[in-house]
C-alpha cells in the first residue's frame, strides 16, 4: 500500500466501520444495562436467563443506511492488508507521528490544597473517611481466589461478590481513586493501605505467571471472543489497567507499572490470536461488549512506554462503528449505552494527544457538541435509564432513572480534554456546571461511602426512593460506586492549568478555596473563596500569593469570567487598582508577581433554561440556576410556577434572608416510648414520629416563627418565648398553621386576612417544666394547640379549650406543652422562595439535597 500508514487505514476504519464490522449496540436493550445485568445474573430463573441471552449481540447494523454516509470509493484493499503482521509492521516506527499541538498543561494534584472549609473540601474528606474503611483482604478476596492463593477476610457484597461477573471492576478504581487522594491530602494511612492492594495484585499475578491479573478466571475472555453471554470482562481490565497506571503516575510505584505492561502483553496476545484465527471483523464484533476505556488506558500506557504494541492494541479498542458515525458528523447516538460509548470518545481525545491525527479531535469536539445541544439536563449531565433518548426530547424523560452517575464523571473528562486543546471558556463553563450539580450532590452529605447510581430529575423525586436508593458502604459496589470514589479524590484537578515560556501562564478555571503550589510560577497563590449565598449576589474570589524564597518570576494569570455572570457590577482590582474586565465567556488577563492581590467581585442572577425539547408544548418546561447553581425546589409533585407579566425575577422568587434561620423551631412531644414532632401532612397537622435529618419528614416538622411585628429578630429560640408568632411550613413558603376553630384538625394553608385568627403566644408550658412551651390562640383566649394524652402512632392536632377538653387538667396541660428545638432543616445559604400557581417552592440547589422529595424543572407561565 503506497504511502500509507496504519493510521490512514485505522481512520478509514473508523469512518467505514460498519462495513468491517456486521454489528454496533445501537439499539437499546436490556442487556446493555448494568442494572439489568445484574439482576439476570443474581436470578435463580433460568428460563429468563436463557430467553435473555438467546438476543446476545444480534443487533445487525443497518449497512443501507451506513453506506449513504461514506464515501462512494472504498479502499477495500486497504482493509485487506489489516493481517496482524501488517498491522504490527506499520506501528514499528510511532516516532514519525506527530503529537497534537500547545495544550494547556495538567497542574499535578501534589500541587493543590482544597480548603477544608470548601464544598470540595468536606466531599474529599468524606470520600477519604471512606477508602480508609475499606479492608485490603476484602477488596483482593477473589484476585486471591482466582489466583488460588489462601483468602483471609471476606468478600465484599454487590457488583464485588463472588458470583458476580464485573467483579474486580471496583478495585481498579479504589487503586484509582487511592493514588489521586494520597497525591491530594498526603495521607500516610492510606499510602499504606493502596501499596498493600499493589502488593497483593502482584502477588496474584505472579502465582498465576501469565501476566493475566482479574478477580475472574480467563473463561470470561474465552466466552467474550466466542461471542456468547458474558458481562464485561474487558470493563472491569480497563479499571485494573487504569489504577495500576495512576498507581505508578502519582504514587511512583514502579511495580505497578510492571503489571500493567505485563497484564497488556497478555492481551496484546489475545487479541492477536483473535484476529490471526478469525478476522479483525471478528474482533470488531466482540466489541459490541461493553470494554470501558480500553482504548484510553492504552493510549496512555503508550504515551509513558512508547512501545509500538501498545499503540496498536489501542487502537483496536476504538470501536470503530460508533467513532464513525461521530467521524461523519452524524447525530445519530439516540439509543447507544450511553456510558459504554463516552470512555470510547475518551479514548480517541487521547489518541488525538498522542498521534495528532486531527480527526479524532474533529469526533471529540462534534460529540460534545451533540451530546451538550440535545441530549443534556440542566445538571450538565445526560442519559436516562443509561441511555441516550431522542434528541431534543427530554421532557418526555424526566424520571427517577436520569443521569448515570458514571456519565458525568465521563462527560467532564471529555471537556477537560477540548478546554486544555482549545482554551474555550464554554468547555470550563460545563465542567464548572457539571461538577457543582451532577458530581457534588451524589454523596449523602457528610456519610462515607453514601452514595447514589441516578440523579433522578422528576417531578416530586428523591435521591431516597429511585430504582437503586442510596448505596451502602459494604454491599453496593456499582460502577458509580468506583467513579463516585475517584471523582472526590481528584476535585483539586481542574482548577487550575498552566501554559510554559518564558512568562509562565496560569489558567484559574474554577473558583474554589484552596492553595497552589505553582512551581512555574515560583510562587504559592491562595484562592480565597467567600461561600455563595443568595442574600448577597455575588462571587467574590481574593487571590494572594507568596514568592518561593530566592524567587523573583513574573507571571501571568488568566481568570475565567463565566458566562453566567454580568459585566454590570463586575469588579476586579489589583493591589487595589481597578481592572478593565472582559465580556462573560472569556479571560481576565492578568500580568503577576509574588505579592500581588487581586479580589474579584462576579454579579450573580437567577436565570431560567428551557429543558431540550424543541416541541412548542414544553417550551415553559424551565429550569431555575442561580449562578452555576441548579435550584431544586422542595415538591411532592407540584411544578406551577407563576412569573408574572412584567418580566421581571422579582415578580416571582426572592432571597431567604439569612436571619430566617434563627427563627426555624420543630415542636416535640414524648408519649409512650417514642418521641414525636408537630408536622404538616400533606396541609393538615399531626404529631408524627421523630424523623431523620435530610427527610421529607424533617421539613415537615420544621416550622418559621413569623413574629407579630415584622422588625423582630431573635438571637436564640428561647428568646421568642412571650412573643406572638404565626407558624409558617418550612417547605411551603407564605402558607401557615391556621386553626379551623375548637376541636377540628389545623391545617397549613394561606393566611387569613385577619392573621390574628391564625396568630399563637409562645408561653411558658402548662406543664410547668422548664423546658417546654405552649401555643395559645391569640383570638381565645385559653385555647391551645392540643395533641392528645398518650398515644402510640400518629394523631391529628386541634385547637382545643381546657373547659372543652374531654382530659383531665393534668392531661391537658400535657397535651398542649411541648419542646421547642431549634428546626430540624434550614434553610441553605442559597435559599429562594419561588410564587407557584398554587402553592409557593423553597429553591436550594441540587447538590444539598439529600432523602427530600424535589422537583428540578417546572412549569413556567406568566
């Protein structure tokens, strides 16, 4: 072939792939999903299983229809000449490729320091308690089993037990997910425990002597190259192969990089085998199997070694049917995996990276662009039930089952690659929305190892309550078990990147709290970051720094100036000299030296963004984002929101004022055994039983004391006593405990035009204890709010009369006293109270939801 390298023909390949290869998984099924997957493989119903797997991989790709989009001549002899010997031949000589261009260059995580007080700062320390918890002999049970090596502890359960296929998937990314913590905090304890799973690794590998390293035996490969049932075993060498790698890139442990290359010499000999016995069809074929990021791992592994077989087997993990659809710019990823494909995309940015080829950054960059214009919620993320949808058809979508936790750690790779190629502030503009609403919000606030598959986005949903729940530490183990662990040990990554020369160049992309060890530079920079909250909106960010002693380099720095922002009211100075700032979506150019300080003041608004569905019947489907921030609003399914005529954001949602939060009281009483709260069910009040913090039954027993004069403010819950208040639902904003005279149920509803009828004296209780309280009726005199005397379940409230009361005064004046505590919810920094049609929204944002029920877009007319 004259003139032609294996690159020409592998690019070729993946622009006609569907006619080397007779398949390409673009057709939703079943098997596909993970969830689904498991579930088959954990049941004891073989009919099911047979009848499953009697579909495995016959899903034809149309050729028809592939052939309309390729080039009319095809080289047919160019994929004749695709024998192994050829193939090996061309890649001899990868020195003659050239890399891809002036990227921006990673800033290593041994350099940055998360402010503990940071959002990101508590996530990593979560995540850190985590990987401490996990046991070394658990997490290496069946390598050693596989290795028939002895196996003290015990097995993890979830996609980790023995009888699981994927298992071992988890390890590779706790390997992962070890090295970028230890490069991000230090931590001596944990160095210890990820150099004793290398060790172990190595120990497996070694009594197995192949170089094959799994915590299943080979006969999964055996099955995979023979085209039969099998879940994934080249996903699960992908994670093994990636944490080895990151073991030996930030931890320096050049044993782990010995099992990698030795691991990839095994399959480098099985693929080999594959296509010298069949055709590189066949392997193309065996493709249509989840294999993760193969090719991304590869291309790595090749970046560090240089070694020509490393190339090529990276190059045959490029499935060639989905990159060629992406290579002739056709929008047609409806119906893929969704989290099958993205590490493919991955994986092509790499080889863009490592040979230059500009086709593969043309497929990266048209991807992004699809899956962004069509295919993505507010959140920056994208899939429902781990597929991709109709384009441009996502309110039909809206469910529990939205956004794949794994897709969004994938997505944010891919725009961390286009923005160090680029330099584009829309790609760091995603990476920033991605990360604050669908990374941020899938830990259970502080627990380690609480963690969730979906980011459910329906009407009236909780992270609580969707197909998988909240995960455990111990048992769940699934694929978004192992990004979720690698996405919080590396939140100080993609802060900052640099630029090399003679001035070196800084690039701030994200604005959070932490300190920089800029070599470069030669200086120390601290990034000061005031909290968000919505009472004052704006970003402010102070930047300081030292020089290294001996160190005199001047420098530049290049802030990110985010497109959510406004140049009204936008502020910069340095060394208190104001700066000319540039336009939303791009870069405050700035020259530097050691002991400089920059503040920077960024307007904040809210704004609203139509949900992608281009049909005219969802066009008030809208989203509500203050800043970067996605605002969900506490909702059982309600989604009427009224904006008013004017066009104006003040018509319809207003600020919590921060003061509100000392007012915020929840209502007990002990009866029996248990320890009840006054609580609005669904607008009617009852004593319901002490809830967990982060429920919905948590804001239901949460209650804002509205005083009778407006201008009062309190210190302290005890100072309201004395005072007359009226009683506003936590989660039901403007609406208020209102009786409906003596001896009936109180509900929450709107207030009365004489608010004396629903206004209550906080008096000291009847009980007589010191700690309790009692609410009288401002309007009668001697009524109060009355539970009941010893009972065991829920019960109703009521307005009730000592002379009218059925009880003995004893019983009375225990029924009407209570402990008043300060509320078991608050409000977030970042609250705002939206006007619904029929009821009014409290808005937090979506990363500080934890079990409540909440509503992500809403129905929004004038």
């Amino acid at each position: 072939m004259k003139g032609s390298t294996l690159f020409q023909v592998l690019a070729i390949l993946s622009v006609i792939g569907s006619v080397l290869s007779k398949e390409c998984t673009n057709t939703p099924t079943q098997l596909s999903s993970h969830t689904f997957r498991y579930q088959l493989l954990k049941s004891h119903n073989e009919t099911w299983k047979q009848e499953m797997f009697a579909h495995y991989h016959l899903i034809p790709t149309d050729d028809s229809a592939w052939s309309d989009l390729l080039p009319r001549k095809i080289l047919r002899q160019e994929a004749d000449e695709l024998s192994w010997s050829m193939m090996y031949k061309k890649m001899k000589n990868p020195g003659s490729f050239k890399v891809g261009g002036d990227f921006l260059k990673e800033i290593s995580l041994h350099d940055v320091r998360l402010d503990s007080d940071s959002i990101q700062g508590r996530a990593q320390e979560t995540n850190l308690k985590y990987l401490l918890m996990l046991d070394v002999d658990n997490l290496v049970w069946s390598f050693r089993k596989t290795a028939n090596l002895p196996t003290p502890g015990k097995p993890y359960g979830g996609w980790e037990a023995p009888d699981i296929e994927l298992r071992g998937h988890f390890v590779g990314h706790y390997l992962s997910a070890t090295a970028q913590m230890w490069a991000s905090t230090q931590n001596d304890t944990l160095k210890e425990k990820m150099s004793a799973v290398v060790s172990a690794l190595s120990a497996c590998q070694k009594k197995m002597g192949t170089g094959y390293l799994s915590a299943f035996p080979s006969e999964l490969f055996d099955r995979f190259e023979a085209i039969k049932p099998v879940w994934a075993p080249y996903y699960t060498i992908h994670k093994i192969l990636a944490g080895l790698l990151d073991q030996y890139t930030f931890a320096n442990d050049a044993q782990a990089l010995v099992m990698t290359t030795w691991m990839v010499e095994y399959f480098y000999n099985r693929v080999q085998n594959v296509i010298r016995t069949h055709t590189v069809e066949r392997h193309w074929l065996s493709l249509n199997e989840e294999t993760g990021g193969m090719n991304d791992v590869l291309y790595r592994l090749f970046a560090i070694t240089g070694n020509p077989k490393h190339l090529l087997l990276a190059h045959l993990f490029d499935k060639p049917c989905f990159l060629g659809l992406l290579a002739v710019q056709a929008d047609d990823i409806s119906g893929f995996h969704a989290n099958t494909h993205i590490p493919i995309v991955i994986g092509s940015q790499m080889r863009y990276e490592v040979t230059g080829d500009p086709l593969y950054k043309t497929i990266s960059t048209f991807f992004m662009e699809i899956v962004n214009s069509s295919h993505s919620y507010a959140t920056g993320g994208t899939s429902v039930s781990e597929f991709w949808s109709d384009p441009k058809r996502l309110a039909s979508t809206l469910q529990t089952e939205n956004e794949e936790s794994c897709t969004t750690y994938n997505m944010l790779k891919v725009s961390r690659h286009l923005f160090r190629w680029t330099k584009e502030v829309a790609y760091a503009d995603y990476y920033e929305r991605a990360l604050t609403n669908g990374v941020l919000g899938i830990q259970r606030g502080t627990e380690p190892g609480v963690m969730i598959y979906m980011l459910p986005q329906g009407r009236g949903v909780s992270k609580a309550v969707s197909y998988h729940k909240w995960g455990t530490p111990f048992n769940s183990f699934w694929c978004c078990y192992g990004t979720g662990i690698e996405s919080f040990s590396k939140l100080g990554d993609s802060i900052y990147f640099e630029e090399e020369g003679s001035v070196p160049s800084l690039y701030i992309i994200q604005y959070v709290s932490s300190t920089l060890d800029w070599k470069s530079g030669k200086i120390v920079l601290n990034q000061k970051v005031d909290p968000v909250v919505s009472s004052d909106p704006y970003l402010h960010v102070t930047l300081t720094s030292s020089s290294k002693e001996g160190a005199e380099q001047s420098s530049t720095l290049n802030l990110r100036i985010p497109i959510w922002t406004s140049s009204k009211g936008a502020k910069a100075t340095l060394n208190a000299q104001n700066l000319d700032l540039p336009a939303p979506g791009s870069f405050l150019q700035v020259k530097w030296s050691g002991g400089d300080k920059l503040t920077l003041n960024l307007p904040i608004s809210i704004r609203t963004e139509q949900i992608k569905d281009d049909r005219p019947e969802y066009a008030s489907v809208r989203a509500i984002l203050y800043g970067p921030y996605l605002l969900s609003g506490y909702s059982s399914g309600d989604w009427d929101i009224k904006t008013g005529s004017t066009g104006s954001d003040a018509d319809w949602i207003s600020p919590v004022p921060a003061s509100y939060n000392n007012h915020l009281v929840t209502f007990s009483q002990e009866s029996g055994e248990s320890t009840f709260v006054l609580t609005n069910m669904n607008q009617s009040i009852r004593m319901e039983k002490f809830p967990k913090a982060g429920t919905d039954a948590a804001i239901r027993a949460t209650f804002r004391l509205i005083f009778d004069d407006t201008s009062e403010k309190i210190s302290s819950i005890e100072e309201a006593i004395g005072k007359t208040v009226m009683l506003e639902s936590f989660d039901f904003p403007g609406m208020v405990l209102v009786p409906q005279g003596t001896e009936n149920n109180l509900v929450v509803t709107d207030p009365p035009n004489d608010t004396a009828t629903s206004s209550f004296g906080i008096v000291h209780g009847l009980d007589g204890k010191d700690n309790s309280v009692s609410l009288e009726s401002v309007t009668q005199k001697g009524c109060y709010i009355y539970s009941g005397v010893n009972y065991s379940s829920s019960i109703g409230m009521k307005l009730s009369c000592n002379s009218s009361s059925s009880s003995s005064e004893a019983g009375f004046s225990q029924a009407t006293s209570f402990t008043m505590n300060n509320g078991l919810s608050a409000y977030h920094p970042i609250s705002f109270v939206a006007k619904g049609r029929n009821r009014n929204y409290l808005m937090v944002p979506l990363q500080s939801i934890r079990d409540e029920s909440y509503s992500v877009y809403f129905n929004m007319q004038p």
